[in-house]
C-alpha cells in the first residue's frame, strides 16, 4: 500500500472504525471492506483501520460493515441486525485517487488573545 494512503487513512480514522473501540489507528489493521479476492480494490473507499480483535471479528462472525461513499461512515450491522454508525476522525475532503497525496484539512484560526472585547493582554 502507498505511504500517501497509509496516511490518509490513519488521518481520517484515527481509530479502529468498530463501534465503541479507541484503539488508535497506528496499533490497527487496514482491512478491505470488501475482500481483495471477491475484487476488492486497495484504495480509502475499501480500506478502513481495525484492531486485530474487531478484524477477527468481522471474519468469524456474522457481523458484516459497509462504508458511505457519501459520508464516509462505517455502516455496522450486527448479528441481530442492529446498524451501528461510525463516522470517521476526519472528513479530509474526499477520498484520493489511487497514488495522490491526500487533501490536507482546511487551517484553523489561531485562538483570540487578549480580553473579550478584543483589547489588551488575557486578565490573567
């Protein structure tokens, strides 16, 4: 997988994309949502980060996910049938085509200084 890739992913999942997991996205899995083998492809639409508990158990069990190509939410439906919903980290502005360096998020303003009204250095 390209190093560019690699990143965007970490970026945009941040975590394992399994419902209720923290476990960060540099101690996880990239998996294919859909498999290599059923003609899966190896880009940010079918690839998300899963810790090695939550990759065995999406291949063990009936638990099943797709992603929202719109969102880019991991769709979980478990074994009773109930969806859960993951979004991503960060929404980085759409999924790069295979090989392009990922978008980078917009800036953030620097925090205002000085009092409330805009005068002198913080009261504190």
């Amino acid at each position: 997988m390209p190093a560019d890739l690699r990143r965007h992913l970490a970026v945009r999942d941040g975590t394992c994309r399994f419902p209720g997991c923290g476990r960060p996205a540099a101690r996880c899995d990239t998996d294919h949502v859909t498999a290599f083998v059923d003609g899966g492809a190896t880009d940010a639409a079918n690839l998300l980060h899963l810790c090695r508990r939550q990759h065995r158990l999406k291949h063990e069990t009936s638990w099943c996910v797709r992603v929202d190509q719109r969102t880019h939410d991991a769709v979980w439906t478990s074994p009773t049938g109930r969806q859960h919903v993951v979004p991503p980290a960060v929404v980085v502005g759409g999924d790069p085509p295979k090989g392009s360096p990922p978008t980078s998020p917009p800036p953030t303003s620097p925090p205002p200084t000085g009092n409330r009204d805009g005068t002198g250095p913080p009261p504190f």
